[in-house]
C-alpha cells in the first residue's frame, strides 16, 4: 500500500501527486473517490509515460480530515505505486 502525497498549496486548495501504473481504470478510480463525495477537481494533469502515470488532483475546499482520507483512499487503488 502506497501513500499520497497531498501538498497545501494554500489554505483551500490540496494537490494530490502520485505514480501508478499506465492502466486504463486508475484515473477514473482516482476521481471517483472525489465524485462520491461532490467534489469536482480545481485541476487534473495527468502523463503517461511507457507503463507509468504520473497523477496531479488539486481540490479546493477540504477540510483537513477529508483531505487526509481522500489522500489515504487514493493510495489504496490497484496500481498506484509510489509519491513524487
């Protein structure tokens, strides 16, 4: 199990950054952990590169306990493999 880093950019936006796989279901799994909650992504970036993703998510308007779940959910999903 891997860990996201979630990075303050200020005091209402978090950025979500990881790597995983370059599978077809991890993009989608990672924003519907933020869909079921209502949330729609400030920013995504993601790029893939041979069989690596690497994964950008800023969401403003969490509050840190949800901010820390989210980011502890997200490093559950087959395929994510580490922070940068």
């Amino acid at each position: 199990m891997s860990s996201v880093l979630a990075l303050k950019r200020n005091s209402s936006t978090v950025r979500y950054c990881f790597e995983a796989d370059a599978e077809p279901g991890v993009l989608p799994r990672a924003l519907e952990l933020l869909a079921k909650r209502g949330l729609v992504p400030a920013r995504v970036f993601a790029q893939a590169d041979a069989d690596a993703l690497s994964v950008e998510i800023e969401v403003e308007g969490l509050a840190p306990e949800t901010a820390d779940h989210v980011g502890q959910c997200l490093g559950e999903i087959v395929g994510v493999r580490a922070v940068f």
